[in-house]
C-alpha cells in the first residue's frame, strides 16, 4: 500500500517550495565533518548561519562552513544572532546579502538579554520593518504572542517563528495553546523556532499545524547528533502526517476495537 | 605604512592598498566574505579600485556556524 502524501501541501516559503519541513542550525557541532553528516542526516533543505568577523590570518587552511554546507545544495539562511538591537540586526542582514551574492532571505532574531535570549519585540518590529523595505524576505524569530505573530505577518514577514521555549534550552513546547491561536490566525507559514529538546518535541509542534519547525542544539547537543538528525526527520514527518491524517477524537471512556460479535462466551 | 582597523585589531598594510588586496593578505581568496568600510557595505565588484585610507575601520565577516 502506497501513502497518498499528496494530500499534504509542500512547505512555501517567500514563493519557493521545500520537501522538508525540518530546518537546521549550524552550531555548536564538533567539527564540519559532524555538522555536514548531521545535516545531511536531517534531510533539511533550509539551513541557518551566523555572520562573524573572520580571523585575521590565522587558522586560513580551517574549512569554511559554506565550503561544506554548500549554497548551491542548500537554502542557506542566516541569521542575527547576538543582536541585541534593531540596528545591529539590520546590518548583519546587509553582511549577510552581500556575502551571499545577493540572496535576501535571512532570519531575523533581535534579543531581549543573555540570560533568557529572549526575543526583544519591539527592536524586532522596528528591524523587520527596516529589513522588508529594503527587500528583505524576513523569517522572524518571536515571542509566542498571537498578537505580535499577527502583526508581523501583517507588515510583510514571509514566516515567522514563534518560541517553544527559550533558545537551547530543550524544554519543549511551553505553550502549546498560544501556538495554536497564531496557527488559527495566520497566512504565512509558522515554524517553532528554539525549545525542541527532542524528537516528541518536534512531533508535537507539527501536531499543532505548524508548517515547520527549526533546531540546532537539540541536534547538535545529542550524544549522537547524526543519530539524532534521523530522529527528528522522522519526528517532523510523523508530526505532519498525523497533523493532515487528523487525531481521533478524545474520549472518556473505552470503546472496543475488538468486534463484539462472534464471541465465543 | 597606514594603520587601519581589521576587525578590531590594528593592521599596518601599505598607502593605497586595496580591499581586494587586503583580502589577500587575509587569505579569503575563493571564499564567501563581506567587507564593511566605517560601517559601509561596500560591494564585491568594487574591492579592485576601493583604495583604504589611514584610521579606516574595516569589519571582515563571514558565514559560519550558528542556530
């Protein structure tokens, strides 16, 4: 018997269509040649950078990341992690277009402070707002409030991306209500950015209808990161298809899955 | 001799160098970077002729790992 996954839509992000709808982080890996095995792993076509100074001189024979994690395979996606202004971030995005030839699509994250790397709302609003009229295609990295989700949707983000929980912290989905009501409210893909800590995670974001859902430690932090990867492509395509399939409805008492007729007794 | 800023260090590098020749020196030949010259992007076709002036404050960046 052969699956009809047709009924499922592909992920659309700013007009371009991904099978996966896992998303990668680069970070905190061991070395390239475990970032690139666990990325591959994964099966995500949409993978986030950092922009960094690059050394001056030394340790110039060390891979770089895009050697291996090539644009050409990849959906490469930047982001503005370790912004703490609205400033900042728009001028690691400006880094960014240039250092990719042009490629405008970034993930936008302005944050709040260094204890909880919570988003800061309002420099985030105020950066999108820069960044959209410039041309940017922004995927935002917010607070799972429905209404600020909404607002940046209205404005011209091409995704955004509520908090599960705070960045690396593998808490899971904390409020799983609150994405459920940017969910019922949105027109543009909603992925949970940070808070998977591990594969059930990940399903439970994607049971909630979210379009994607977008991870580093979680991977990168496993005992076996490569393993891991696997675990949460399955994890995100179980989620999914569960999602479109549509959960049996709730009951409080039992209902036999055995015939009643023909018992022997 | 001029002194000019790279990435918050202080480098000496010769009158009328070029950001491409500054590239150069820092051994990015072939890989993907970004140049901001006092806090101006300045684009990759222009690197050839852009021309570096003393106390210049230059931020080289490129893309590494991260979530």
């Amino acid at each position: 018997m052969t699956v009809d996954t047709k009924k499922d839509q592909l992920l659309t992000i700013a007009g371009k269509t991904y099978q996966s709808r896992l998303l990668v982080g680069t970070g905190k890996y061991k070395d390239m040649a475990e970032t690139k095995s666990a990325i591959e792993m994964s099966g995500a076509e949409i993978v986030t950078v950092a922009v960094r100074r690059t050394n001056i001189g030394q340790n110039a024979d060390e891979p770089n990341l895009l050697d291996v994690i090539s644009p050409d395979k990849y959906t490469i996606l930047p982001n503005t992690a370790g912004c703490y202004t609205a400033k900042d971030a728009v001028r690691t995005c400006r880094l960014a277009r240039e250092l990719l030839n042009g490629h405008d699509l970034v993930k936008l994250e302005v944050l709040g402070d260094q204890k909880t790397l919570y988003p800061d709302v309002t420099e985030t609003l105020s950066a999108a707002e820069t960044l959209i009229n410039d041309g940017f295609k922004v995927m935002v990295y917010t607070t799972d409030d429905p209404l600020i989700a909404k607002r940046l949707e209205d404005m011209g983000c091409v995704a955004v991306m509520p908090l599960g929980a705070p960045i690396g912290s593998g808490l899971g989905i904390r409020n799983p209500y609150n994405i459920r009501m940017i969910l019922e409210n949105a027109k543009v893909p909603i992925l949970v950015d940070a808070g998977v800590g591990t594969a059930s995670d990940a399903s439970i974001a994607m049971e909630l209808g979210c379009d994607g859902v977008l991870m580093n430690t979680a991977i990168a932090a496993a005992k076996d990161p490569v393993l891991m990867a696997r675990a949460m492509r399955f994890a995100v395509e179980s989620g999914r298809d569960a999602y479109v399939a549509g959960r049996m409805p709730r009951k409080l008492y039992a209902s036999a899955s055995s015939p009643m007729d023909g018992l022997i007794i | 001799m001029i002194k000019i800023h790279v990435n918050g260090d202080i480098l000496e590098i010769s009158e009328n160098a070029t950001l491409s020749e500054l590239a150069k020196h820092m051994s990015l030949e072939g890989k993907l970077y970004a140049i901001e010259v006092n806090e101006d992007i300045v684009p990759r076709s222009e690197h050839p002729q852009f021309s570096l002036n003393e106390n210049d404050i230059i931020e080289v960046v490129q893309a590494i790992g991260g979530g």
